[in-house]
C-alpha cells in the first residue's frame, strides 16, 4: 500500500479519536432557581402577595373661619350715642347746694296756671278727680320704679306716697355741673317734665340723690328708659357724668342699644 493512503487512514482515526472524546464530555446542566421557603415559625405564604402602594394622606378639609357677632350698635339718636357725648369728670363737692338754689318749689314754669307738681300728676295718672282746673285730687299711679300700683289720695297723710321724681337728682346735678348754671337755668331745670316722674313715695325716699351707679329701680325692665332719661336730661342741662355713673348706663344700655334718648 502506498505511503500515501496510510497517511490518510491515519489522519481518519486520529480525528475520529478527538471526536469521540469531544462528544463524551457533557456540560452539567444549570441548577433550577432556588424556590424560596419559609422560615421557621414564619406564617406567610409561600406565594406573599404584592405590597400595596401607599396612597397619599389626605389632607383635612378647611373649614370657614368664623367670624364673631358684631357687638351691639347704636344708632345716632340714640342715647347710648348721647351718652358717648357727656363730659366724664369728677365730682364737684356738694358745698353751697340748698334746694333753694333752683328755685321756688313747683313752680308754673309753663304759665298754664297749674303748679308743676300737678301738672305732672294730672299728666301720669289714670282716672284723675280734680278740684277746678288744676289740683289733682286723686287718681291711680303705676309706678315704674317698683312696677306697684298706688291708690292716690290728695292728703296731709297721703300725698306723700305718691312723690315726683327728679330723675337726675338736684344734688347730684349742683355736683356735675349746675353750679355754674344761672339761676333761672337751675329753676327751669327742677320743674322740666322731662326730668320729672311720678313714683312711689319709698321708692324716691331709697334713691336719694343717687346716680346710676348707686342706684337703679327695682322694675328691671323700666332700666334703660331710666338711664336713657337721665342722659337726655344731663345733655340738656350741659352736665358731666362720673367715670363709675358712665358705665353703669353703658351696661345698661348695652342690652338695648336702640333706646331713644327722650326729647325734652
């Protein structure tokens, strides 16, 4: 056999040798994923399902502000606005006062021929009897200061239950300013109707000269005509109120800003 062709046979097996032992050699195959397992005394599912995404907090809903109620006006003509226009002073001393220096008592200011206290009667009783034109000789008082009602009777002993009222006292105005009033401004001032009410004798006795601030009737719902009469009656007379007196109304009339200032 030639040299040649056993070369070749040779060269066939030599490559049939690495072929063979090329295909024996296998690659292992990979390893499965390991399935995770639960620990020990752990109670979650093999399969733990998805967490939740948060969802963002709300935020609170804000609520309208809320606005306090506007406290209580007064309107121009009232006299809790009069009032606001009074001198606020001190009190002056009482030295020199005497009933006397605002005139003669129950004068007829009015010339109508009738004494102011008769006028004022005949004007705030009910069912009057007179003798003539002018003396009331009795009739029937709802008084405002203690809300009684008072059988009057013209009398030495019984005319005294039935009195008229300086709503502003004349000591306490001669102390706020009267003194320097002339005279005939004082007498004008002790027989205004507007200053003037018809009331239970105790009750006038109780008062005094008292002002607001150191007394009030007993009838709590004739308060602020009260206190509005008496600020009507010090505007007029160009008198100043005390710090304490000035309060005193404003308190008052606090509970009924709208309370007319009465005209003279």
């Amino acid at each position: 056999m030639r040299r040649g062709a056993w070369l070749l046979i040779g060269l066939v097996a030599v490559i049939a040798l690495i072929s063979g032992a090329v295909g024996g050699t296998q690659t292992p195959d990979a390893a499965p994923a390991a399935v995770p397992t639960a620990s020990a005394g752990s109670s979650a599912p093999m399969d733990a399902a998805p967490e939740a995404t948060p969802q963002p907090t709300p935020e609170p809903t804000s609520q309208p502000t809320r606005t306090p109620s506007a406290a209580p006006t007064a309107s121009a003509d009232s006299a809790l606005a009069l009032l606001e226009t009074l001198p606020i002073k001190g009190r002056a001393p009482k030295t020199g006062y005497e009933r006397a220096q605002f005139g003669p008592r129950w004068k007829d200011v009015d010339r109508n021929g009738c004494d102011t206290r008769n006028d004022v009667l005949a004007a705030q009783l009910t069912d009057i009897t007179r003798r003539g034109r002018c003396v009331v000789l009795s009739g029937t008082l709802h008084d405002p200061y203690s809300g009684s009602t008072i059988a009057f009777v013209r009398g030495q002993s019984t005319s005294q239950l039935v009195q008229i009222d300086h709503v502003v006292a004349l000591s306490d105005a001669w102390q706020k300013g009267a003194q320097a009033l002339a005279p005939e401004q004082r007498t004008a001032f002790a027989n205004d109707p507007l200053n003037l009410l018809a009331v239970d004798g105790s009750a006038n006795a109780s008062k005094r000269d008292g002002d607001a601030a150191t007394w009030l009737p007993k009838t709590k719902g004739f308060r602020c005509a009260y206190v509005a009469r008496q600020v009507a009656v010090k505007a007029a007379y160009d008198l100043w109120v005390t710090q304490a007196e000035h309060d005193a109304i404003a308190r008052i009339l606090a509970t009924c800003p709208a309370q007319p200032a009465p005209a003279r």
